[in-house]
C-alpha cells in the first residue's frame, strides 16, 4: 500500500484536476492576467519543489529502509502521530463544495505546516543545505499563494514566519523518520497542489484549442 493512501484518511487527497464552474465574479478574477500570472508561477514554484524532494531526501536520510516511494512507509504511520507530525488540510479542486478561497487557505496553511516541519527537523541533521533551499521554495510559494488569497478575499494576507514545532525527538532513528515522512507528506500534499493549480491555469485552455 502506497504512503499516498494511507495518509489519506488524514492529510491531503485531491479530486481529479478540472474544476466545476466559479461564481461568476470568482471567474473574472481567476481569468485575469494577474492572477493567471500568479498560478503559473505558483505551478513553477511547486514543480521546483517537488523535484527538489527526492534529492533532498537522499542527501537526509542515511537509513537504507527508508525509502521515498515504498509500500513500507505504511509502518510509520503510528510513528508520525507520537512524534508530533500534524496531517496536512485537506486540499481539493475548486468546486460548489469548496470555494476558492476554502482551497487557497488550505494550501497555504498546508505548505506552511510542512516549512514549520523542515523548520523544526531540519537543525537535527547532518546535511541540512538542501532542507534550507526547500524551505526558501516553499516560502516563496506561499507568498504567491497568499498573493491569490488577497486577491480573492479583498484583504491582505499576513504571511506568519514558521515557528519550530515541538516535535518529540529524542534519538537520531526519530530525526530520520521525521525528516521521512514530512518529505513524504509534503510530496502528497505538492502533487495535490498541482492538482488545484493546474485546475486554474487558464492556460491549459489555450493549449487545448490550440
């Protein structure tokens, strides 16, 4: 069973990508060029990301058992909850159910959890370079995140920085856990923001009439 299922129940599964129609004043602003601007650059952002984990994960974990993409990290799923690793929100596509805002709230509270995580793992490590630059990534996407959110909302979005977590550590096989299974969540939760990005790039309707 794949890690992606198991944390379903817990963290972040999307529906798959196109999204029902918006609000009529929701459509004009996602179609705007602005905001358009911002998703694609927000889909730039979490693509680096998400290419940046395997690597990451390499230079971090020296546990041979511990791998990125394997059925056994069903085990760890106990292990998550005592050490303190909080799931992720729930991130779906925009649709009737789940608004706009609802979807761009929640993957910026879920990207932030996962920078709070590096954060808070990543002073325990050997190698922490490559955890640093991943960090700065994920700043930088919540950012423009929170840029659609102002848009959305009307209002400006106050980006917190991350506070360490207390996470319950006390030995290195626990750091390297840690370090595991939020590189694995944080990939789950970044496949399912392409899901939700990739729903409001207007874009992909160019290319398709194209």
């Amino acid at each position: 069973m794949n890690i992606l299922i198991v944390f379903a129940l817990h963290c972040s599964m999307a529906t798959i990508a196109r999204s029902a129609p918006l609000r009529p004043e929701m459509r004009a602003l996602v179609e705007g060029a602005q905001f358009q601007g911002i998703v694609q650059r927000s889909r730039s952002l979490i693509e680096k990301i998400l290419l940046s984990i395997p690597g990451t994960h390499t230079d971090c974990i020296h546990i041979e058992t511990l791998k990125l993409n394997s059925s056994e990290n069903a085990q760890f799923v106990t292990m998550a909850s005592t050490i303190g690793i909080l799931p992720a929100p729930v991130l779906r596509v925009v649709s009737e159910n789940f608004t706009l805002e609802t979807s761009l709230r929640h993957m910026s509270e879920g990207l932030q959890l996962h920078r709070a995580l590096l954060s808070s793992i990543s002073p325990r490590l050997e190698k922490r370079d490559r955890v640093i630059g991943l960090q700065a990534d994920i700043r930088d996407l919540v950012s423009q995140i929170n840029k659609m959110r102002k848009m959305a909302q009307g209002e400006v979005v106050v980006q917190p920085s991350p506070t360490p977590m207390a996470l319950r550590l006390p030995g290195e096989y626990e750091v390297q856990v840690a370090a595991h299974l939020t590189l694995v969540q944080l990939q789950s939760f970044g496949q399912d923001v392409v899901r939700c990005l990739r729903g409001l790039d207007r874009s992909n309707d160019e290319e398709t009439e194209s």
